[in-house]
C-alpha cells in the first residue's frame, strides 16, 4: 500500500470545506425561513392554547380541572407535532416529514386499538356525567346487580352493593343500566 500524498489530502479536505460552504450558503435561507416559522408558530400556539383553555373553562364548567388538563394536552401535543411536520417540510426534509407524518398515524392506530376499551369507558363516562337520570345517590340495576351509585368517574362507576363497593366500567353500565324507583325497587 503506498501513502497517500500530502497534497492529494489537503486537496481532499479543500474541496470538502468548500463543498460544505456552498451546501450551507444554499440551505441557509431554508433553515433562516425555518427559524422564523418557529418562533411565529410558538406565539401562534400559545395564542390557541389560551383559547383553548378559555374555552374549556367555560364550555366545561363543572368538570375536573384534569379532564380539561387532559384536553388541552392533546391539542398541544397535535399543534406541536403539525409545526414540527411544517418545519421539516420548509427547511427542505419533505421525505422526513412525510415518513414522520406516516408513522405517527401508524403509532396512533395501534394506540387507539390498544386503548379502545379505555376510550370507550371514558365516552361512556361523559354521557353518564351528563346524565341527569343517572347520579350519585339513585339506585339502579345494571346488568342483574342492583345497587347504590356512589360516585361516578370518568372511566370507572362506584356502586353499593348490600355493603360491598362494586366498580364497573362506564361503558358497560351506559348500554344496560336502569333507573329504580326506590332503595328496593319499584315502588
């Protein structure tokens, strides 16, 4: 093997360097547009958040204060990621951008399906939150169990049953529960 010369390795790492300097002097205007998108998207984003909060205080009065937490972290999450997605596609990463996007609704299915009976519990549990038939204090039967409702949560419904607590998911209770007319029963 015979050693490279001297000047065959400077000549190398020059038209590297300048090379490098021509990529940064092309790519410099889209990633300075790139900035600027995300320090306006920042203000944009904190601008939608506080009316998101807003509106959630006041659509959602009475509901708990982490139920409203909840919701504005998933909008902030979906904002975010949308001007992470923007940013790549401005400064000239469209494939990774468009692979990103991809994944993510792949990622999301599979939570989705993994989280279904959570999901579903936790819809369920607003209708029974909203229901003004079914509150804390009626007696009902759900599925050949009669009991007491003790409290209602967003997922999960408490139930008294002769002296025992039983927890039932909501949407199990929301498609078969029945309303009794006295602590026994029909009266």
């Amino acid at each position: 093997m015979q050693p490279v010369p001297l000047q065959s390795v400077a000549g190398i790492v020059r038209q590297s360097f300048w090379r490098f300097v021509r990529n940064f002097a092309a790519a410099l205007p889209r990633v300075l547009a790139g900035l600027v998108f995300l320090v306006l998207a920042f203000a944009v984003v904190k601008v939608v958040m506080a009316l998101v909060r807003a509106t959630l205080r006041r659509a959602l009065p009475d509901e708990s204060p982490v139920y409203r937490q909840f919701v504005s972290t998933i909008v902030s999450v979906f904002l975010w990621f949308a001007v992470g997605l923007s940013f790549l596609s401005i400064v000239g990463l469209d494939g990774i951008a468009a692979s990103l996007g991809t994944a993510a609704g792949f990622v999301a299915l599979g939570v989705s399906y993994a989280l279904s009976n959570v999901i579903a519990d936790a819809v369920a549990g607003v209708y029974l939150l909203r229901d003004p038939d079914f509150m804390p204090g009626d007696t009902v039967d759900v599925g050949g169990t009669t009991g007491e409702v003790k409290s209602i949560e967003l997922r999960k419904t408490r139930l008294s049953v002769e002296g025992d607590t039983v927890v039932r998911g909501n949407a199990a209770i929301e498609k078969e529960w029945r309303k009794l007319e006295g602590p026994n029963g029909p009266e």
